[in-house]
C-alpha cells in the first residue's frame, strides 16, 4: 500500500463531522484538528510523526458500532425530554384551573368537575361547618345576639327560609342562624364558602322572586355597595310578600336615613335601633323592613305637577342651615358674587349621600368644558367619592368640538327652554368687553323665540334647536338620584325655572348653582347698568326665594 492511499485511509478513519456523530464540541474540535494535520502534512513530514499520528487515530477512530450506541442514547434522551414538557404542561393546567376556580369562581374541592375528584360529602360538611368558628368569635356571638332578639320580636323563626346576602367569606352570619335553629339559611358572596355560602353578589342575587321569609344583610355592605339601588331592588325582589329584611348599616344623620328608606320603596319601616358592633364602624344603625303584601310601591311622591312638592323635613333642615341670601344688591357684584361662592354650604359636606342611586351633574350653559365642569366641579365639588355621570347642555356651536374627546362627559347640543322648537341664538358683548371678548374668541349666547328675535337682537344671531328642558329631567333622573345642577343660561332663567316648578321637575333637583341676569352696575362704566337685561335684583332675590320654598338648596353663582 502506497503512502498516498495509507494517508486517505487514515483520512477517511479520522475525520468526524458534526452531521454524523452528536459528539462534545472540545472533542470534535480535536478531531477536526487531528484530521487536518493528517491531510496537510508531506510525506517526508508524515514519517517524521508517524508513531504520534498513529496514536492519535487509535485514539480517535469510532467503530460502526459506537456510533449506533450513541444515536440510540441521543433519541433515549429526546424521548425523556419531550416526556418531561408534557408533564409539566399537564400540571401547569392543572393548576392554572385550581387558581381560576378558587379564585374567580369561587369554588371549592367538593365539586367533581372542578378538581378532577370529589370529596366525601361528610368530610365536606365537617370541613365547612367548622370552619367560621376558627376565627371571630366575637363576629358570632354579636350575630347570634342579633338573631335572638329578632327571634323575640318575633321578626324570625326557626322555621323561616333565610338569606344573608354578601354574607363574611366563611358565613359568620349563616353559622349563627343555623347555630340558634334557624336550619334552612344559606348565604352568598363573591367567593362561595360551601355549605354555607354559595356564589352572588347583593345586586345580582342568584335565586328566584317571593324565595326567602328572612333575609339579612350585615357588615354595613349595603352602604359600601357601588350600586345601592340594585342591591336593594334585589332583596325586595327575592323577598316574600310580608316577609322582613333586616339590613345594618353605619349610624349616619337624618339625610341618610330617608335616602336609605328611599331605596326600598316596596316596604315599610317597622323597626330601628342602634347597636354597638365589632367592626371598624362600631356604631351600627339596623332597620327592621316589611315588605307590603302586594309588593307594590306605596313611597309618596315628592314629585308632580301642579308646582307643589312634597318638601320632607330633611330638606327644611338643609335649607336652614345653608348659608343666607345676599339680600342687599351688590355694588360691585362681580367680586361680591365670586367671593360669596367661599361661603357656600355644599350638601355632601353636610350629609351623607351614600344611598342616592345615582349621581348626577347638569350644567346647563355649559360652554367650554373648562369654563365650570373642568375647573369647578371635577375640582371643587365635595364627591364623597362617588362618580357622577355629567351632561353639558350648550346650544353654542363653538364649543362642542371639545367635548368630543371628553369621553365621560355627554354633551347635549340644544339650548334648554320650555318647549321643542327652533329659536334665534344671539352671540353680543357686554359694554367694555368687547377687546376681552374677541381675545377669547366668543361671547355670551342669548335664545330668543324666532318670531320675536328680528327687532331686538343686534349681534351674530343663528339658528338652533330648543328643547324641553323639563320634559327631559324628568324622563333622565328619578327621585332617588342625586342630581346637581349648575344653570347660566344669559337670563332665560326667568323662563325655566317657572317651568320647572310648573311641571314639578323642580323636585328632582337636589343642589342648584344659579346664576341670575339682571342690570347690575357696569363693570366698565361707573354708575351705568348693564341694558342687556331687563330683570332687577329684586326679581332676581325672588326666584332664589322661591326655589328654597320648593326644597332646592339653590346658591347664588357668579
């Protein structure tokens, strides 16, 4: 054999790629150097290094054999791995359902479907009766309390189907009904607590009409709900004819008492007292409430035509206490009115609002969303954290390309007046603005009836679209919102109001902010009045009297 073919033998021996052999790269880097000095090396050269070559294959050359071997251990170990993944991806499963039913549903171990298994029913019942005892005895024994007193009142019977809505997560509240006699008692909450609370929420109760004779609701949750008109709706709802409700709430002042019987308007009060509870809010106000036989609502309307409103005490007491009329007209009204506003008495910094169903904000004449919603009321206004939903009334063009990206604000795009129709919409200047006014662009907007606007209009006048400004507040809000209201309409004031109080729509008006037009002393012209308006001060005083006789806490706005 010549040199030539014993060095392609040796070649052919040595060299081990990366395609045929899953080898370390420390090992494959050798070889490959191993084989290269092979290759290279001159025949004079490959004798000189014979023998250390020689050992080099021998160290290096893989029999057939070896190489089966290590194809079989790389797909053994393929295998394992894929083996591996797949049972990791089956507990993760496993586990992101645990988390979800415990979590969102609320569920627990003893349904089949949820763990893959179920428990012993009685090893459930052990585990769920035990449970509320472990932690607040006190929660109990007041509960218990309760329960006995009302069972001595004879309010509740062991008999008595019983519900405690949003009842504490382990039920506290059911514990103790059953632990008196009360058995068939059951109680739901955001996470259910099986067997004695199963999934709800106050305002979504899962049961049908007329279902329970008891139902209670503790913890002063029904104060807390962020919809207490539909959690009240739903205890009426689920209660049976001549059934009672028991409901705690924090002891609160006289405002919240009515709003609060306000809310179940298909029953009547029958008993209250107040207790000592221990919670974070010691002082615990309970109503005992009956719901009328037909389940119809029998609550008087504060509301109607004819311009009389039905004014409860609460109200007068508000009134009383607001701060007093600016009776002598002003001489430099447009500092004593905007300094006035300092002195206002806002009914949330009063009362309590917790128990209004909604709360609502109108700003009629709105013009600019900074003008008043932006800068006053987001800003100023006493919200006891509650969310308004804000309506803008504002005829003038000019303003309402801005609210298209105030998303929480709805803009009405008409002016406010007593009746659908069209009318002349005046854009003038008061004297001596007229430099500040063209600076901002925009003037005061005055509506007039289309038939009587030719004569008596100089500025830029348009033509917009009234509205029923009454008709539509009373179609809007009910009784047990809470509406604010905000009105600088240029002096059509002296139109509406009267409308309001005609209609009855006055009553549905909690807290007014109005701005009255009359001739007032110019601001630029000493000792001259304002020929704008025609109204005097003294009307002007008039119409905020009478608003407050009809039970709108009404302030003077600037």
């Amino acid at each position: 054999m010549t040199n030539l073919e014993k060095k392609g033998k040796r070649k052919k021996e040595i060299r081990v790629t990366r395609s045929n052999l899953n080898l370390p790269h420390s090992l494959r880097f050798t070889l490959r150097y191993v084989s290269r000095r092979i290759v290279c090396c001159r025949p004079h050269r490959l004798r000189r290094h014979r023998k250390p070559l020689a050992n080099y294959a021998l160290l290096f050359t893989l029999s057939s054999s070896d190489l089966k071997m290590e194809g079989k251990a790389a797909t053994s170990s393929l295998l394992r791995n894929m083996m591996v993944r797949v049972l990791l991806l089956g507990v993760f499963i496993f586990l992101l359902r645990f988390a979800y039913v415990v979590t969102i549903t609320g569920e627990s171990c003893n349904r089949g479907d949820f763990c893959f298994f179920s428990l012993p029913p009685d090893l459930v019942s052990v585990i769920g009766s035990t449970s509320p005892v472990a932690d607040d005895d006190d929660l109990i024994q007041f509960y218990s309390s309760v329960f006995r007193d009302l069972i001595s009142d004879g309010f509740l019977s062991p008999d008595s189907k019983s519900l405690c809505v949003e009842a504490t997560p382990t039920g506290r509240e059911v514990f103790s009904l059953r632990e008196i006699g009360v058995k068939d008692s059951i109680g739901i909450s955001k996470k259910a607590s099986r067997p004695l609370v199963v999934k709800g929420e106050g305002h979504s109760i899962p049961f049908q009409d007329n279902t329970f004779d008891f139902i209670f609701s503790g913890g002063g949750r029904l104060g807390k709900s962020l919809k207490p008109l539909e959690f009240a709706d739903e205890i009426s709802r689920t209660l049976k004819p001549q059934g009672i409700a028991v409901v705690h709430v924090a002891a609160t002042d006289t405002y919240s008492f009515n709003s609060f019987l306000d809310l179940f308007n298909s029953c009547s009060l029958v008993k209250m007292r107040d207790l000592d509870a221990p919670f974070d809010s010691p002082h615990i106000r309970e109503f005992v409430i009956q719901k009328y036989s037909g389940g119809g609502h029998h609550k008087k309307s504060s509301g109607g035509g004819g311009g009389k409103c039905w004014i409860p005490g609460y109200k007068t007491d508000l009134i009383r206490d607001a701060e007093p009329l600016i009776q002598e007209e002003p001489l430099k009204p447009w500092i004593t009115l905007k300094r006035n506003i300092q002195n206002v008495k806002y009914i949330p910094s009063l009362v309590d609002i917790r128990f209004k169903s909604r709360y609502v904000y109108v700003d009629v004449g709105a013009r600019s969303y900074g003008s008043s919603i932006g800068s006053w009321f987001k800003k100023q206004y006493p919200k006891q954290n509650k969310t308004f939903d804000v309506f803008a009334i504002e005829a003038d063009k000019a303003f309402h390309e801005e609210y298209k990206i105030k998303k929480k604000v709805q803009l009405l795009p008409y002016a406010a007046w007593v009746r659908n129709e069209t009318l002349s919409f005046e854009i003038n200047h008061d004297p001596g603005k007229e430099v500040e006014a063209k600076a901002m662009g925009r003037g005061m907007g005055r509506i007039r009836p289309v038939k009587k606007s030719s004569s008596s209009l100089a500025g830029e006048v348009n033509l917009i679209q009234g509205f029923d400004f009454a008709d539509w507040l009373k179609k809007s809000v009910r009784e047990r919102d809470f509406v604010v209201m905000k009105m600088d309409v240029e002096g059509t004031e002296f139109d509406l109001i009267p409308r309001l109080i005609e209609t009855g729509a006055i009553c549905l008006i909690d807290e007014l902010f109005l701005e009255c037009h009359y001739n007032r002393w110019q601001r630029c012209c000493p000792g001259q009045r304002s020929q704008k308006y025609n109204k005097t001060y003294n009307q002007c005083l008039e119409l905020f009297t009478s608003l407050r006789q009809s039970g709108v806490l009404v302030h003077q706005w600037w």
